[in-house]
C-alpha cells in the first residue's frame, strides 16, 4: 500500500515538474508575441518617452537570432570539452589533465566584454566574435563536470566490464559514459543556462540579438526598452534551464532503475 501511495506521489511530483518547462514557454512567447501590443504598459514604466514598443527589429527575429547565437556555441563548446576530458581520462592522455583543466579555467578568468575587445581586431564586428567568446567562457563547467563524472565512475565497473571482454571504447560508450551522463548534463545546462545571458553583450559589437534592446534602451535612457530586452532573455534562460532540469531527471531516474 505504501510503495502504492509512493509511486503516486513519484508521478504526480514528475507531472508537477514537467508543467515548468511549458508554463516558461507560454510566458517567453507571450512576451515575444504581446511586447508589440502592450504600448499601455509600457507607457507606465517611461510615460515621459516618445516610443516604449522597440521597432527596430522584432522580438521574434531577435530571439531567433539569439538562440542562433548560443547554439552554436554550445555545439563547439560541448563537443570540444566533452571529447578534451575524455582524452585526458584515457591512459594515454592523463599527462594533459592539468593543461586541459588550466585552459579551461582560464576562459572564465577573461570578461567576455574583454574577450571580445581582443576579438574584434582579428574577427571583425558580428556574430563571430561573440560566439568565441561564448566558446571561451562556456568551456570550464563542461570540462569540470565531464571530468568529474568519469572519473567518479566505480573502479570495479570498470574493472568488471574489462573481464568481460568489453574494449577500452565499449567501456566508454556502454559504462562509463552512461554513468556520467547526468553529471555532464549539469555542467552543459550550466554552460548554456549563463551563455544565454552573457550572449546579449554581442549586441555592443553588432552581433544582433536579444540584447540590442537592452543597449538600446541603455543608450536612450528607456527603460521600457531594458524591461523587453531583460525579460525576454531571462524568460528564455528559464525556458532552457527547466528543459535541462526535466532531461536530467529522466536520466536519473533511468540510471537507478536500470
């Protein structure tokens, strides 16, 4: 009867949690699709201003733009610190842990303001020098967190896996990985989740996004302009991160009973 009631409590909890990512996404699209429309409340937030609605550009081309902008930099960052910490857990890589771990700390240890200062002079103004700078801060929660799922992973897993006849990559892809997944998950949901925010300096060198109404507000001493800009970003990091949140308990939950 008990484990009845806890199964129940279980799922209804999972339903609970599966809502978020939808009710995020309904409120991004509102604010997405309404922002054009809500000319009145917006008027409260800068009544003296000529304009409150940003025309420019529309939110809906802005956010495309946006999440062009961060999927292609989590798709470097994540195959690029994915692939470098399982080199440097293999036997024949260990000797560049420390390097791999010190590169990667270091891409936070720049302002990506300042990483797109040093990139501007050899990559121009756009899309391309955020992304290296998306790249460059991105890096460290992957690489930390693939390293320690793999290397947390049971000696005598492995071990058993090795007598059973299992190669050096079956015992990766099988074992390993599989184990670590969940932990990896959490430092690319990480990784993504901060880019998502940190994308919107790319407006300062004419990378067009999200954050050109923040600059633009900023510029004009609008806030209602910095109230689109700002809401809309965080309503999308909320939408992503709660995505991320639901995957890594499916994870969890098919690790423990498998």
């Amino acid at each position: 009867m008990s484990d009845n009631v806890s199964g129940r409590l279980l799922k209804a909890r999972g339903a609970n949690q599966a809502m978020w990512p939808v009710i995020w996404l309904v409120l991004l699209m509102m604010c997405v699709w309404g922002f054009p429309y809500a000319d009145g409340v917006l008027r409260v937030i800068e009544p003296d201003a000529n304009q409150v609605v940003y025309q420019r550009a529309s939110l809906a081309s802005l956010l495309v733009q946006h999440l062009f902008v961060v999927s292609a930099a989590a798709v470097i960052t994540v195959a690029g610190g994915v692939l470098a910490a399982i080199a440097v857990t293999r036997e024949w890589g260990r000797d560049f842990l420390p390097l791999v771990s010190q590169v990667a700390s270091l891409g936070q240890t720049f302002p990506p303001v300042a990483v797109l200062a040093l990139a501007i002079p050899a990559l121009g103004f756009g899309t391309l020098p955020i992304i290296v700078a998306l790249v460059l801060y991105g890096m460290l929660p992957i690489v930390r967190n693939t390293l320690g799922g793999l290397q947390d992973v049971d000696k005598e897993i492995k071990s058993a896996s090795v007598a059973m006849g299992m190669t050096g990559w079956q015992t990766l892809h099988q074992v390993e990985l599989p184990l670590a997944a969940p932990v990896i998950l959490a430092g690319i949901r990480t990784s993504i989740t901060i880019n998502i925010s940190t994308a919107a300096i790319g407006a300062t060198v004419g990378a067009s996004n999200l954050g050109d109404t923040i600059i633009a507000g900023i510029v004009n001493g609008n806030m209602a302009y910095i109230v689109q800009g700002a809401l809309t970003i965080a309503l999308l990091a909320l939408t992503v991160d709660s995505l991320f949140e639901r995957l890594q308990e499916r994870l969890r939950s098919r690790l423990y009973t498998a």
